[in-house]
C-alpha cells in the first residue's frame, strides 16, 4: 500500500472522499487547498504528527482505502531531528515569525479600515495608499522577498507546499495591482473587495507558515544553514534601514487613529 | 549501586547493566571527526583559523564520554572548545574568548552541549554572558545530554 504514500492528496480524497474527514481530524486542511497536489507522504512529514497519531491517521485511512482486507500503510520516513516545538523557532525562522506579528495586526485591523475608506479626499486617499504602502514596502518587498529569494532557495522550490507559498505571494500582488487601479478609480466597492480578499489570504497565508511551513523547514535546515540564514537576514535588515521600524510605527498608528474612530 | 543523597554531578550511579546489555551499533572503528588541536578553552585561540567563520561546539567535558556518537553526531563538521564549569578556574577569560569567537572569528554558529546535572548549566550561563557582551550576534542553541548519552532536550538561547 506504499503505493499512496507516492499519490497526489487530490487524487486519493476524489477516489475516497471520506479519507477528508479522517485527515480533518488532525488539523490537516488538504481539502481546501486551491491545489492539492502535495504528495502523501510529503503531507504526512510536513505536518509532523506524533508517532502514534501519525499510526491511527494512516489506520484510518487504510480502513477507508480497503474496508474489507487488513493493510498497514508504512510510516514515513523522517529526519530524527527533534520537533521544532521542542526546541522553539530557530533564531531566524524566530525572525520571520516576528515579522507576521506586524502583518497580523495590519490584516487585524483592515476591517475598520475598510470601514473608513474615503476615496473622495486627498487625505482619504493618502490614508488608502499608506495601508497598500505597508503591503508593498513591509509585507512584499521586506518580509516576502526574504522568503524567495533566500529561505525557499534552502529547499526543492518544485515542492508544492512551496508553490504554495509563492502562489499566494503571486495573488497578494494582484490584490495590490487591483487597489491601486481601484484607487485610481476611486471605486470605493472594489477597493473594499481587494482588501477583504487580501485580508482572508494572509490570514490563511501566514498561519500555513507559522504552523507548518516553517516549522517543518526547521527541523530540515543543518546548523550550517541556520547559521547562514541569521546571517543573510541579518545584512537584508541592513540593506533595509529603519525601515522595519518605520513600519512599526505606521501600525502602532493606524491601530491607534481606527480604533480611536470606533470609539 | 545508586546512591541518593549528595551533589548530582558527583552522586555514584551504576550504569554497567545498562551499557553492556545492548552492543551500540557496528563494533566497527569510528573515524575520529576532531580537525584541531588543542581543544580545552584555556589552551585554544579563538581566532585560530579553524574557527573563523565555523559552526563552533563549546562542550562541558563529561559530553564526549556520555554520548556514543558524539563524533559522526555532533562533532562533524565543527570546531570545538571543551571546558568543565565546575572544576576548572579563571573562567572569565571564557567569556572573553567566547565573545572572541563571535566577534573577531564571525563564527557561524555556537552550540553549547551540557550534562543534565546542575553544575553544568554555568556553560551556558558563560555561553550567555559572552553572546550578550558580543557586538554580533549568532543562533546559539544549548543542548542537555543525560548521564547515559540520551539527548535530553534542544533549546535556542
């Protein structure tokens, strides 16, 4: 039964539908996923189950793959490394981490930006292009790049958990596209859609990273490579400035005039 | 024979049964992974040049006979320093060399690899002291080695 271990996820969940609920079960989100050709295996290594929980995720699904004959589907091979929870995020996967916390309390406070959206006055628009600003300039340009163009290279980019990724960098960048013409426009009702829409995406987006992409990337990374990685981030951080804090700063504001306006 | 009372890192514990029920693995000869001497933190430069730019193990004494494949497991690869932070003396030109290793060596990486009993922790405190007086920072991570070789736990400083 290896055979599966090496089957697109799709395939086997179109052939056995009920093997979604099984996964389900264990914080698995295969059936949502816009693409769902990870492997099996990859699927089972990546979200890094405990041993037993991993032997009754694959009972489950054997039992619906084959009702009527007992089989046993092997377990995945995997690094020894210990869980990245035991050791914590190594420090420049801590860093990544870090940087969603910012782009979590801008997503967090979209809603009420939407609210205000004001595409009648000069001010307004400033207010609009200060928001898709810390897209662009913190979320993509700062934080994103540092993923492509120096954790992904660490790994396969063919792996689709890192397509993945990329796709929603790909579709972040089309959201933006789509307020900047809307701005232009002053259509406040497609402005609004876009955000929504990027709001939903990087919610999702940034919870697939912090609790599995880059957890499994820690436990595959040597000490070498992190070592690497501190480093590389380290001269990006320089090659950005104050930026970082610039961006802080516009938050702590923006969170600060929003909820203000609510009160 | 185990005794209960007393200093953990000194109590007497038996582990005879234990080691000589099971074979460790090929009974083969292990290839020695050390590519430098000397090795004891007094007796080292920091800046020799097997430590620049290296991944560097700082090891409490006791780890190297405690863990079966210290060499192919944690030794490759690495440049080292050993130390005993119970015993030994003049530890605070550790610190400096430590802080040498990060500033001037730009090592790449520092992990430090204690025993579980309580006197060893001052390693990492050293280890702690230094990163935090050093202008450049590195992932450090510690790492508790039980007194029969098992890796207790891993954990980023």
């Amino acid at each position: 039964m290896g055979q599966y271990l090496n089957t697109n996820i799709k395939e086997i969940i179109d052939q056995f539908p009920p093997v979604a609920d099984v996964l389900k079960e264990y914080d698995i989100g295969c059936v949502t996923c816009s693409l769902g050709t990870c492997l099996f295996k990859d699927i089972v290594g990546i979200h890094d189950l405990a041993p037993d929980e991993e032997a009754a995720l694959m009972a489950g699904i054997a039992r619906i793959i084959s009702p009527d004959r007992e089989i046993v589907i092997p377990a995945v091979e995997r690094k020894s490394k210990p869980k990245a929870g035991e050791a914590g995020y190594s420090p420049p996967i801590r860093k990544l981490v870090d940087e969603h916390r910012l782009i979590k309390r801008w997503v967090a406070v979209i809603p009420k930006f939407i609210e205000t959206l004001d595409v009648s006055t000069e001010s307004g628009r400033q207010l609009i292009r200060t928001g898709i600003d810390f897209i662009q300039s913190y979320a993509d340009k700062y934080h994103h790049a540092k993923e492509e163009a120096i954790l992904f290279k660490y790994f396969d980019e063919h792996l689709d958990i890192i397509k993945i990724m990329c796709a929603d960098h790909e579709n972040a960048r089309g959201r933006v596209k789509e307020m900047l013409l809307a701005l232009d426009k002053r259509d406040k009702e497609k402005l609004a859609t876009q955000l929504k829409a990027y709001q939903e995406l990087l919610t999702e987006h940034v919870k697939k990273e912090d609790e599995i992409l880059y957890r499994w990337m820690d436990r595959n990374l040597s000490m070498t490579q992190i070592g690497e990685l501190f480093s590389r981030f380290r001269e990006k951080d320089e090659e950005f400035g104050n930026t970082p804090q610039k961006y802080q700063e516009l938050i702590a504001q923006l969170e600060k005039q929003l909820n203000a306006e609510e009160a | 024979m185990n005794e209960s009372n007393g200093c953990p890192g000194a109590r007497m514990q038996d582990f005879r049964a234990a080691a000589t029920a099971e074979e460790g693995t090929t009974g083969g000869k292990v290839k020695s992974q050390l590519q430098q001497w000397p090795i004891q933190m007094h007796l080292i430069s920091p800046v020799a040049p097997y430590y620049q730019g290296a991944d560097v193990l700082l090891t409490a004494d006791c780890i190297a006979y405690a863990l079966g494949g210290f060499h192919p497991d944690c030794l490759k690869g690495k440049a080292i320093g050993i130390a005993c932070p119970k015993l030994d003396e003049g530890q605070e030109i550790y610190i400096e060399k430590i802080k040498s290793w990060l500033d001037d060596a730009k090592i790449n990486t520092l992990t430090v690899m204690i025993m579980q009993v309580p006197c060893c922790r001052g390693l990492l405190s050293l280890a702690q002291q230094a990163a935090q007086s050093a202008e450049r920072k590195v992932p450090i991570k510690g790492v508790v080695v039980g007194l029969q070789g098992e890796i207790l736990s891993e954990e980023w400083l």
